[in-house]
C-alpha cells in the first residue's frame, strides 16, 4: 500500500490500514482539512466547492466519502460527477466556486486514486497552501458542523458547457476541421474521454470517428499513461483502418498524445510544439514548458520571434511561469498543452481542437506535419529509491561533479550540454528518482542516461 501526500494533493492505493494507502478514513481526513482552508481562505461558513472524478473502479466510493464530507464541514457541494479534469476546472469557475476537488490519480494504475484540489481560479494550489492543508491533515485540526449548519449538495452535468467553451476560442476554427473530412480516432482507456471525446469530436464536424476503449468502466484496456509501450495495439488499428489522427489520453484527460495515419507516434513531447506553432503563428508572445520538456519549443517559439522560459517541474510551476512571462501559451511535454486564453489548466479536450485546425490548415498529413519540427529524442527513465538512499546528497554530488556545465537546480539538477541535456529530480507521485535526456537521436540520449545513472548508482553504492 502506498500514501503519498503533496502539495499538489494526495494520491494512494485504495484500501489498508489509515496512514498506509488511501483508506476511507484518509479520504475523510484530508477532505476536512481542505475545507477548513476553503472556510478560512474565503471567510465564508459555508464556502461552495465543485467535486468531479474520472472513471476509476474507485471513484464512486471516494466520490461519496469526500462529497458528505464536505458536506459536514458546512461546505456546499456542486457533484458534476464523471467529468474531465479540465472540466472540473471550468466548472469551478462558471459556478463561481470557492474550490474544487479532483478525484483521479490521473496516469496510475487502476488500484491507485487521488485527491487533485484546486482555488476559487480553478487551478491547482500554491505550495503555501497545500503545505497548510498538509498540516491541518497532521494534527486533525478541523472542526465539523453542527446538525444546522450541515452544507447540501448539488448536480451538474458541466460537459456540454465545456465544450461550447472550446467552440468558441478564437483560433479554433470548426469549419477548416470539418472540410477536411478527417476520419478520426481515440483510445480513451475506459475513462471519461470515452464520454467526453466523441461529444468534442462531433461538435467540431468530425464525421468519422473510430472509438477505441470508450466504456468508462474504470477497468483500463492497458496501462493508462499514454506511452508508446502502451499503445502498440492501439498503433495497430489506427494504421489498419486508416484513419487520419488518432488521439490518446490519460483516465483524466488533461494529457494528450497523439498516433500518425501511419501508425507511428507524433511523439507526446511533440504535442505542446504542434500546437504553440499554430498559436504562435497566429498570436506573437512567449512560451515556457517545465524542465523535463524537449529543446523543439524553444526552437519553435525563437523561429516565431518569440521568447522560452523554462519552469520547475509540476503544473502550478509552469502556469506561475507563463503569468510572469505573459505566456499565450504552454505546458508539458508529457502531453500537457495549457492555454491562457482558455484557462490555466491542462486541457486535452483544448489541445485536440487547436490541433484539428492546425492540422487542416496545413494541408499535411500527420506525418508530413511532424517533420516540419526540429527532432530531439528524450529517453526517460527512473531509479527505484530505497529508505537508506539520501535523493538529496545525491542531487548535490551530481551538481558538483558537473559544475562546469550549465546547471540548473530549481527542481532537481538540470545539466544542460552543448547538443544535450540531462534531468535529475525525485518525483513529486511515486517513490523514484527521474532520470530524463534528450539528444539529437535516440541512441545518443540513452547513452546519456544510462551514463548518469551508472553514476548515480555509484554515489549510492558508497
């Protein structure tokens, strides 16, 4: 069993005993203590909070258990049920709440689920406040209502509004999508894609879709991160029903990757540059991703006259980043395309309707449209921590032995080479160190991280 709790919230595996996985008891727990900060953060008694979850074989229980939870801190509950995460977002903000929970342990196993809480903006909290509601979690500090100040709970169904919201960005053009008469697919692996993604997909004139894993059962067709090792099948039946684009999500659907007509991966790194080209085509300004991300959006956005910015690793990170910056637009390069000037969230449902465009106006293929960036090859990989290795002295070994290179150590040890770079940081969801490196061709990247990591593995031998 697993518990791991963070400022960007708590995720675990359902069941065992309280303090070791995800428990009922958990759930409870750290639900209060976020509702003790929504009533202090608001000065409200009973401050409104939107609740929505993915499709996981667990959401239904966890979905009641933080629902009358908040309920008995005083809290009005706004249920918008199976919803995306980005909706969940939207939906904090068109129903002018106080806050928001999610619950998806987005790219984890099914046995996995997760408290994801958002301000009254819709976005993800500050490391301030997560670190307060850390601490109320700690010492059980929270106070429950009394039989007369119990809040009510409401439902919604925010879908159809999410999606009017992606009709009618500026630069999503449903006319170009629908002449071209793309043949369209998705692999929602059985979450709330499956729900979300075909409504998108008509709505935007597609007039050919071919599902793939839509039930939204929870019971995941495959891994759910949307890898290239986890999507050989899927790969497969885009290339034998020839099919223009197919698009691949996680359970929550705020990451987007992306299969070829040939079957072959666009490359989820790829994603965030596809699509910054076609905004920054269209609308001047700077972009940032995080750390980890490839090399080609700087290229893109300088080809543009732009400027890139780097971030530390983690979404609240980034969008910090992109408001400093003034950012039109940004992201991850796991997928993750964030648009300012439809909200500061990831949002896959976003980046397939710019990509439809982009990619009808271009008059290209998927493939032809992929060699038109510059090629980098990450190679990601990931050590296993164990209790006796320090992370921590680690990172400053690294950082010393390669002090003559450019580094960077806002979020782990960035070494930045001439034609390559290497990122060292321990992960923020799971009990590893992230090893990601990025070079002009696959081979020279895993050479590079198999290099590191021999390093590393003799630090931790000492």
């Amino acid at each position: 069993m697993t518990l791991i709790k963070s400022i960007s919230g708590i995720r675990g595996t359902i069941g065992g005993k309280p303090g070791d996985g995800l428990s009922p008891l958990d759930v409870v727990k750290f639900t209060a203590s976020y509702a003790r900060w929504a009533i202090e953060n608001t000065g409200k008694d009973n401050p409104t909070v939107v609740v929505g979850r993915d499709a996981r074989i667990s959401g239904a229980m966890v979905e009641s258990l933080v629902c009358a939870t908040l309920c008995g801190m005083g809290c009005d509950v706004v249920n918008i049920g199976l919803a995306t995460t980005p909706t969940t977002e939207l939906a904090v903000v068109k129903e002018k709440a106080d806050g928001g929970i999610i619950l998806t342990a987005s790219h984890n196993p099914a046995q996995w689920n997760a408290l994801k809480l958002l301000n009254g903006k819709g976005e993800f909290l500050s490391a301030d406040e997560g670190a307060k509601i850390l601490a109320f979690a700690e010492a059980e500090d929270f106070v429950f209502a009394d039989v007369f100040d119990l809040g009510a709970i409401s439902e919604k169904d925010y879908l159809q509004a999410h999606i009017d919201h992606v009709l009618n960005l500026e630069l999503v053009d449903v006319e170009a999508i629908s002449k071209a008469n793309f043949k369209v697919a998705f692999d929602a692996v059985n979450s709330v894609g499956g729900i979300a993604i075909p409504a998108l997909l008509q709505a935007l004139g597609v007039k050919s879709i071919l599902p793939i894993n839509e039930e939204p059962s929870g019971h995941f067709a495959h891994t759910p991160e949307p890898l290239p090792e986890n999507l050989v099948e899927t790969c497969q039946l885009v290339k034998d029903n020839e099919v223009d684009v197919c698009f691949v999500v996680d359970p929550d659907v705020d990451r987007l990757s992306i299969i070829c007509e040939d079957g072959s991966m666009f490359n989820e790194e790829y994603t965030l540059v596809a699509v910054a080209d076609y905004i920054l085509g269209n609308t001047s300004g700077n972009t940032v991703s995080n750390l980890s991300s490839t090399r080609a959006l700087r290229d893109v956005t300088e080809k543009h006259g732009g400027s890139y910015t780097a971030s530390a690793v983690g979404e609240v990170n980034v969008t910090t980043q992109m408001k400093a910056t003034n950012a039109v637009i940004g992201g991850e390069g796991n997928g993750g395309v964030i648009y300012p000037a439809s909200h500061y969230g990831r949002d896959a449902l976003v980046g397939m309707a710019l990509f439809l465009t982009h990619l009808a106006k271009s008059g290209k293929t998927c493939t032809e449209l992929r060699r038109t960036y510059p090629s980098y090859f990450i190679s990601k990989n990931k050590i296993e921590l164990t209790p006796e290795i320090d992370v921590d002295e680690v990172l400053v070994q690294m950082k010393e032995k390669y002090k003559h290179e450019n580094v960077n150590d806002i979020d782990g040890v960035k070494i930045d080479f001439e034609n390559e770079w290497v990122h060292l940081r321990k992960s923020n969801t799971e009990p590893i160190i992230r090893i990601y490196a990025e070079a002009k061709n696959a081979n020279l990247s895993q050479k590079l991280a198999e290099k590191i990591i021999a390093e590393i593995k003799e630090i931790t031998s000492n």
